[in-house]
C-alpha cells in the first residue's frame, strides 16, 4: 500500500474519500416502505459508519510471509485498511493463476501462505482452502488439513465449471463438514475473454450445483466481478439455496438495492475482494434499513459460520 493509499483511506475514514455516495435515502431497496434508519454525518453517511461491524466474506492473501519481516508488508496493510474501515473480519484465500492446473503440493503451498497469515493476525484472517478438484482424493485431504488448521470453508477458482462432475466430491465434503463454498463466478459476453476463461462459471451453473446438492452452503462470488451483473443476480432467483457476495471493482448504483430486490436481504453477504474502500462504500450508500445492513454486513455469514460441523 504505497503513500497515496494512506492518504485515501485518511479520506475514507473521514467519508471515503469522493466515492460518490448517495445522498440520505428515504426507503428500503427491499421495497417494504420502511425508512431507513440512523443518523446521517458528512456526505449522506451513516454517522456511525466505521463502527458498524463488518465481516469482509472475499478477500485474498498473496504473499508468503516465509523469508522475512519484508514479505508481511502486503498482509500487514491489509490488516491496516481493514482497521480505517471498520472491516472487523477478513476471510481470505490464495487461489492459483486464472486457467492453470496444478498439482497438490502448489495448492499446499498456497494454503500454508493463509494459514501463516491466520497466525500472524488470528482475530482478523480467517481462511479458505483453495483446492482444486482435478487433484482427486488429494483435494478432499487437503481440505481436512486445512479445516484442522483453522480454516472455514472452501475457495474454488475457474479450472473447473461447478456443473463439472469432477466438482461434485468437492461439494460432498462440504456438505458432510458443514462448511461454505465459496465459487468465483462472471457471466462473460465478451468472447476474447470467454475464450480465456472458457470454465468461468456463472449463475445457471452455480444454481445447477445447488439443485443437486440443496443442503450445501454455496456462495457465489463477486456479484460485481466482470460481465453482466444484473443478469448473474436474476439468475439466482429461483436457486434459494445460493448466496451472492457483494464484492467486485465495478461500482455501479443500484446493485446492492438489486441483489436484495431480487433474491432478499438474507442471502446477500458483504465482500469486498480487494475493492475495500469502494465496497463500503456501495453498501453505506445503498438504501437499506439499519438491520438490512447488519445483516449482510455480518450477521447472514455468522449463520452460515454457525452450521460448520466437526
């Protein structure tokens, strides 16, 4: 995080920044009519905004934090931007490259780089554990050692389509551990970056997924992460086993009212993945009712915490 990112999230912690936000909304997005609560500071925030908790359901650690103080530098102000934020909790994963196959001891390696981050900040980081499903019944002990360590939940990437059956043990063990499933996802229409990534999933597959398994926890990431977002969210409608995370770098207005118009409050988790000022900022300028955003701040993904089995 360079000088010039301080001093933005100096203005975040003042009214993040010139993000645009919306002046005081008058009603909930959810459309029940009611109003929306809590008294509002400097430019249409809510006056209590960093002291509202907040659990960060999509993040990433990069480094490896093996060969020095140094190579902290990126998780420590990871934790440092969480704190300007009032981001309480960060679940993190390391997923390997867009697109490459790698063998089990490449995705141990890039989950013991979480787990040294979970010791190093043990009330802040909390970890997935990337896999990837083309490794067999490596990747069904891979994630045993990783929950062992502490971790919550699951992070697939896109080297595999969730309706691929080669993901279907993936979901298997976490329906019989309890724990979440959190999927990358974009509903791409640009056919040079299909071409790219031609095992993206997207709403229909990860609805796909879930009418084979309902009793598993799935969550589908970054609403706004590339392609057509409202199309993603109106996937999901009839798949209500399904969560959809709010994290992405396109901040468009009216995509968390849409997420909760369509789907409800319930299934709606904030994330940020790496777009942290900008995440907050969406969802403080969104017009929701004050337990609205506590829940999708932090209370929908403490429920879903609250269901892991041993």
């Amino acid at each position: 995080m360079s000088l010039s990112r301080r001093r933005f999230l100096g203005a975040a912690a003042a009214g993040l920044g010139a993000a645009g936000l919306a002046a005081t909304p008058v009603s909930a997005a959810a459309g029940t009519g009611a109003t929306v609560a809590g008294a509002r500071g400097p430019g249409g925030l809510p006056a209590d905004w960093r002291a509202q908790r907040k659990f960060d359901v999509h993040n990433h650690v990069f480094l490896s934090g093996r060969r020095g103080a140094s190579d902290w530098t990126d998780v420590d102000h990871l934790i440092e931007a969480a704190g300007v934020l009032g981001i309480e909790r960060l679940y993190c994963s390391r997923p390997i490259t867009a697109g490459v196959m790698a063998n089990i001891e490449a995705v141990r390696e890039v989950n013991d780089t979480v787990i040294a981050a979970m010791r190093r900040h043990p009330r802040q980081i909390f970890g997935y554990c990337f896999v990837q499903p083309g490794t067999g019944p490596a990747a069904l002990a891979e994630i045993d050692r990783c929950l062992d360590a502490g971790m919550i939940g699951i992070k697939l990437y896109n080297q595999f389509k969730y309706t691929d059956p080669a993901v279907y043990p993936i979901a298997e063990k976490c329906i019989q551990r309890g724990i979440p499933f959190l999927g990358h996802s974009a509903y791409l229409t640009d056919p040079k970056t299909l071409a790219l990534q031609p095992k993206t999933s997207h709403a229909l597959d990860f609805c796909a997924l879930s009418q084979r398994y309902p009793e598993l926890i799935l969550i589908m990431g970054h609403v706004n992460g590339g392609g057509d977002w409202e199309w993603a969210i109106k996937g999901l409608r009839e798949c209500r086993n399904v969560y959809l995370d709010t994290s992405g770098s396109v901040l468009e207005e009216g995509t968390i009212e849409s997420c909760v118009r369509q789907l409800g409050h319930e299934r709606v988790l904030f994330a940020t993945d790496a777009t942290m000022e900008g995440c907050v900022g969406k969802m403080l300028s969104a017009e929701l009712t004050a337990a609205q955003r506590e829940d999708i701040f932090w209370r929908n993904f403490q429920r879903i915490l609250d269901r892991r089995r041993a």
